[in-house]
C-alpha cells in the first residue's frame, strides 16, 4: 500500500522479529496516518533534498512487537509517530543536522554515532505541526546527551562551528 510518493506501508511493518514470533504488526487508521504525516513531514522532504532512497530499518511497531524487541511502552513507533533510518552514502550525521536545520520534528536522535559515516542510525518523530517539542539528542549507547556537535550543514558537508578560523 503505497502512504506517500516514495514510500509504502511495508517498509514500516516489515519485521524479522514480528516473522519469527508470529505477531501482526498492522497499523490501525490513525496509526497509518501518522505514518502518513511522518513521511510527508518529515521522509519525503529529506529524500528530495539528498536525491537517494531512505532506508528504514524500524518504523511502525504493534504493542506486542514493541515489548519483544524489550523498548518502552511509551515508544512513538508504537503510535507511527516515529522512524529509524539511513541514507547510503550519506553520513548520519550530515542528515541529522539537515532534519534539525530544516523539518518540523517531535524528537531527533542521533543513536550509535561514532564519527564513522555510516555508524549508527537516525530515529525521527513527528507528533503534531502544533506540538512538536524540537527535541535533539545523540545517545551513545549508555546515555543520552542534548543537542548535536555545534555543525551545521554547508554545500552537502558538515561544518564544524565549533572551529574559529580568522
């Protein structure tokens, strides 16, 4: 079922662990709204501007299928409010600041990064247009810090701020 231009609902239902444990992970009608609402907030501006395909590694989680995977009950993914992904051949953190610089979102999380381009992985929501928070994180893997590195994002490369020149 397609939900946007570029993308359908199967890439925010498929599930390795949904498969091998026999859990459905359908969205009801407002959950595929959602999901509707956060590929045209949030995906499909971010695929026009890097012209490449996103890849969504986690998108749209059942209760059932969310407690597997051991994540909180609170999770946006079990709403449709939010997605984990990665461009190839882009860094995650080039779009990162590119989201944080550009869309309306709920909250923005850098996960894994390491300084390595394509380490770690991109988690984006989108609540409402009115009740978004703003919210950006980078988690290491142990904890949670605010904000991203002082960059910003200049001719597609990431700038480091943080960096005086005279």
């Amino acid at each position: 079922m397609q939900i946007s231009k570029n993308f359908v609902l199967e890439e925010f239902t498929k599930s390795m662990t949904a498969t091998r444990f026999g859990i459905k992970n359908i969205p009801n009608k407002e959950e595929l709204i959602n999901l509707e609402d956060l590929c045209y907030e949030i995906l499909e501006p971010c695929r026009a501007f890097f012209q490449k395909p996103i890849r969504i590694s986690s998108g749209f989680r059942s209760l059932s299928l969310n407690q597997k995977l051991g994540s909180s009950d609170t999770s946006q993914h079990i709403s449709g409010k939010a997605v984990d992904f990665e461009i190839n051949g882009v860094s995650n953190m080039v779009v990162a600041c590119w989201l944080r610089d550009n869309v309306n979102f709920d909250q923005l999380i850098l996960e894994y990064y390491t300084g390595e381009p394509n380490s770690g992985w991109i988690h984006i929501s989108f609540d409402s247009k009115d009740t978004n928070r703003k919210e950006v994180l980078v988690f290491d893997g142990k904890s949670y810090k605010p904000n991203l590195p002082d960059k910003k994002i200049i001719n597609n490369n990431v700038v480091d701020l943080s960096k005086k020149t005279i």
